[in-house]
C-alpha cells in the first residue's frame, strides 16, 4: 500500500511517501517560500529521486487544517488535483491530530500548539501511550484555557508546534504539571506523519473522493464572522 | 519557459481553468476557438451579501467546487484528461487566494496526468474570448477591456503580443458601476442593475463629466465621475428631492460609455486599426455595445463582441489564449506561482 502524505497548513511544505509502514521518502523544509513553489517541485524531486510511479498510490492523505487558510488550500488544491488526475481517493488528516502522532508512543500527554493569533492557538490534546487516541479533538482555544485544561488533567506534558516559541513564556509561567517541549526533529508538521495516520485511516475506510476533500478550517472567514455578529445585534445588511 | 514550435496540423484540446476572482470555471477547448464545455460555477449571490467580493469566501468556495467544475467540463465534452494536449490556468492577475487554488489544482492535474501546463494572463483571456464566435478576427486589432478589475485599451499586435494605450489611472469602469449601483441601493453587482435600470432613464438628463486626464490621451479615469454622481446623490438628499434612480444610472452610464468609445475610436483612428474588439465584465452592458457599433459603423470600422456568456469571467476565454501561448512553447513549470498583480503581455 503506497499512501502520499502532503503537509502545507504552516511555514513548513513537506510531501512524503509511506510504503506498507516503512517511510519510503520525505522531504521537508520549513523556510519562508511560498508553497505554491515548493510543494509540487518537492514531490517531483522525491518520485524522481526514487523512481516512484505516482499511479501506484492507493490514497493521498491531506493534512486539511487547522492551519494558514491559503496554506491549506495549496495543499487541499494540489491533492484534489493529484486524486483526479490519478483517480485516487483522498484521506483528510487534522493537522494537529497528524502533529501528535510525530510522538506516538510517548508516555506524556501530547499537546500539539499551532500559532492563531491573537491569543489564540490550534490544539488537540492526545494521549500516545498505548496507541494513538484523541482526548480532546482539534479545535481553536485560548492559550491560558489550554493551560488551565492541562493543568487539571494533571498528567505530565510535551508541547510542540509553531505555537511553542510564540506562547513559551506563559506556558513556563503558568504550568503547574511537568512538562516538556519536543525536541526539532518531531517539533513541528511532517509529511511522514500525515502518511503514517493516512495508512491508517486508510484501512479503516476513512476516506472521501478527491471532488468532496476540502480544508477544515475550524474558523470562519472574518467577513462572515463580523456578519453574524451583526446580525445578532439586529443590524441587518442586505445591500 | 523555453521555446519551441509545435507543429500544427493536429487538433488541440487544452482543458482551462480559471479562479481569479469570484467564478470557479473549467471548460475544454479545440484548437483555440471552439468550445467543447464552459461550465462555471458562480458565487455572486453568495458575495452579495456583502455587497462585493470577499476573497477569503471566494478562496474557500473554489476548492470547494474546482474538481466538480473540472469534471462537468470534461463530461459535457465528452473527453477524459488523457484526451488533453494541455492545460492551461490563470495565474493572475486577480485575488491571490483566490488564484492560487486554480493554480495549485492545474499544477497538480498536470503532473499527476502528465499534460504540459500554460500560464495564462487574466486580461490576455479576456481579449481571447473574442476568437471564439469570430473566427474571421486575426490580430492585429484594437481592444478595449473593461470589467470590474481592468480598464485598458490595447492593441493586440499578435496572439500573446499586446501594447497598452491607455489604463484607468484609478477605479476600473466596472468598480464605478458597483459603487453608483451601491449608492442608489440597487446592490451588488453593480454592471447589470445599472444596466437594467438605466433603461428606463434619459441618458442626457443630468450632464456628468468626461474626464479628460492629463499625460496620456488614452489613460481613463473614473474616480472624478464616480465621486459627482455621489455629490449629486447627497445634494439631492439634502435638499429633500427623490432621486430619479432611472435617470441617474442612464446619464452615469451614458458619461461613463461616451469617455470608453471616444478613447477607443480615436485610438484607432490615430493608429490605424479598422477592426475594434471589446471584453471584460462591462463588455456585456447594453449601452457601451450600441454606442461602440454606432461609432464603428460611423467610421467604417468592424466592431467585435464576444456573447455575455464569454464576457464574464470564464475558463473558454482561458482556454482560447492558453491555445496559442501553447503553440508558441510557452510551458509553465511546477513552481508556478500566482502573481495576483501580473502585467499583460509579462511572462
């Protein structure tokens, strides 16, 4: 079984291809260039590199979001565009959930932390000892909420993610259980995780067709959240 | 983008795509000038809530549609993607986001089937959807593009060779149209209300300006008038008059009309062209194609109008200019970027 892990939802493009549970190649940069140049030349240059046949992919697992929403779209796009063209399903990864798996096995809780902005961050809290199971799904919180969540699990923690450097002070300030920060190898979104999962959700049938795979965003375009927020108040626009 | 001449004699079916701004559209082409499919995928009533476009929406609705959109184009031709000689995408200019998801997709379809992919300008689309219903249209000839985005007159020397004459040094013809429409509540978008509505109104009932702008003779302008129809607006309301919403929107278009047939003809006086074109959005409203073949006739010129259908933003147009940046050897690489300022005639 041949599944291709795509990750576009930060800084970081990263494109993978895992082989019946063996990594067969990754490539990963997490530099300040666009994905739309990176991300299809990457893969270009690991099926070259291993004279891989595209056609031969049973699926193409996406992490979808949370994430950059014009990241996640390059990378939801060159999936979509992949799956039709090579007539292949799709499987659609929480990035965070994909992040989390970077530690499987690990006997802390993992708690993946993507940069949102404004005090907010992505996250998920996961539980890696024996297997992989979700404890709390991937949503959009407030970092001293999290903080708070973790501290009454009471069970010791490793945080990774863009969101690490960003919210470090507070996390070292306010944690009051044991906790950890991963290390650079596994501290931020792999393509090889995506995969690895996407094998996975693969053989559970998790899967949807290219034309159906779309980002999930976890949050509403401001426009429309500024809308709503209008229309509670009754001022409804309809110019 | 190396250059190498294909040979011809075959026919040439380019599969197009096009996400620059609020249409998600596909279509398939034969040999530049026949359409196979144009299906297109329109946002608008979703936008109008907002009363314009709003990119991230736009962004999320095309990933959202692109594949259907893809697939219905290749069915209605009854074709597979192994059936393409290429593929060909707009990659600006136009909201990134927006682009970028066209952009991303076509990459993606045309290394995952093998196809060479064609980068193809926005506006050079735009004069391209002229060669569809005119196979007797062969550059050179001038165009006047107008649409919510780009006002510019140029002249088309060859496929994929263009000199600008003139441009909008501020609002493009059809933002003008959207904010007059907004102001007098006819809503979004602005082009077909105006329309519809000035119809009913006299042209010469209030005398707005022609601007006339300094430099270059055939640069247009549009903020000058946009911002007298709103000082009418508002003395009006001062004065506690109605506003007679016909008349206002006939003698705005007929201001706004008057500036891009005079620019156009006179250009083509001064240059020497006998065969004039006109594309973008705005090259459906009624009024700037009456007056345009009115003036055409006058002076003996042969005037050139693509069906709305093909004024609006869609995939054919794309797949109409892909076709010959295809046979001249332009190819696109893998890292394609979207370039959401990208200048005509620029590879």
């Amino acid at each position: 079984m041949n599944i291709l892990g795509i990750e576009s939802s930060s800084l970081v493009a990263s494109v993978a291809i895992v082989t019946d549970q063996v990594l067969t190649a990754e490539y990963t940069v997490n530099f300040k260039k666009t994905h739309s140049q990176t991300l299809l030349p990457m893969l270009d240059e690991i099926v070259t590199m291993t004279g891989f046949e595209l056609e031969t992919i049973d699926a193409i697992a996406v992490s979808a979001g949370p994430g950059s929403f014009t990241g996640l779209r390059i990378g939801s796009a060159t999936g979509k565009g992949l799956g039709l063209a090579l007539d292949k399903p799709m499987i659609s990864i929480p990035t965070v959930d994909a992040m989390a798996y970077n530690l499987y096995g690990c006997a802390a809780i993992v708690c993946p932390i993507m940069d949102a902005r404004r005090d907010q961050v992505y996250t998920g809290i996961y539980e890696n000892k024996d297997g992989f199971s979700i404890r709390k799904e991937a949503c959009a919180m407030d970092i001293n909420d999290l903080i708070l969540e973790l501290n009454q699990m009471g069970d010791t923690v490793i945080f990774l993610g863009d969101g690490v450097p960003v919210y470090k002070k507070q996390i070292e300030e306010s944690m009051t259980v044991p906790f950890s920060f991963a290390p650079a190898h596994v501290n931020r979104q792999r393509a090889a995780s995506v995969a690895a999962l996407g094998s996975l959700y693969y053989e559970e049938g998790k899967l949807v067709t290219a034309a159906e795979h779309a980002p999930d965003y976890l949050r509403k375009p401001q426009a429309e959240r500024e809308r709503e927020e209008q229309e509670a108040k009754g001022n409804v626009h309809n110019s | 983008m190396e250059m190498k001449k294909n040979h011809t004699e075959e026919d040439v079916y380019i599969l197009a795509i096009e996400s620059s701004c609020d249409e998600t559209a596909a279509a398939v082409v034969k040999n530049g000038r026949e359409v196979l499919s144009n299906v297109i995928s329109s946002q608008i009533a979703l936008h109008t809530l907002y009363g314009g476009v709003v990119p991230e929406i736009a962004s999320r609705k095309h990933i959202e549609k692109i594949n259907q959109v893809i697939e219905a184009a290749l069915l209605e031709a009854g074709m597979s993607l192994k059936d393409m000689d290429a593929i060909g995408v707009t990659y600006g200019p136009g909201l990134v986001g927006a682009l970028l998801v066209g952009v991303a997709e076509a990459k993606a379809l045309a290394y995952g089937a093998k196809k060479p992919l064609v980068g193809v300008h926005h506006i050079e689309g735009h004069i391209s959807a002229n060669f569809i219903e005119h196979p007797d249209l062969l550059p050179p000839f001038l165009c006047l593009i107008v649409s919510g985005g780009h006002t510019h007159l140029v002249i088309v020397k060859d496929y994929g060779e263009f000199e600008i004459l003139g441009r909008t040094r501020d609002d493009a013809a059809g933002e003008a149209f959207d904010k007059v429409a907004r102001a007098v509540g006819l809503g979004y978008p602005g082009g077909p209300k105006i329309d519809k509505a000035a119809k009913e109104g006299n042209p010469n009932a209030i005398k707005f300006p022609r601007a006339k702008v300094d430099g270059n003779i055939y640069d247009f302008s549009f903020s000058g008038l946009k911002s007298a129809v709103l000082n009418h607006i508002n003395h009006a309301n001062m004065m506690g008059e109605e506003i007679h919403v016909p008349d206002l929107t006939a003698s705005f278009q007929n201001a706004v009309v008057d500036v891009l047939v005079s620019h156009t003809i006179e250009a083509a006086k001064e240059h020497g062209f006998q065969k004039i074109a006109i594309a973008g959005g705005v090259a459906s409203n009624s009024a700037l194609r009456e007056e345009m073949k009115k003036a055409c006739n006058k002076a003996g010129f042969t005037f050139y109008y693509p069906s709305p259908i093909y004024c609006t933003d869609n995939a054919a147009m794309i797949g109409a200019a892909a076709y010959y940046e295809y046979i001249n050897g332009a190819r696109a690489g893998l890292d394609l970027n979207a370039i959401p300022n990208l200048k005509l005639g620029e590879r």
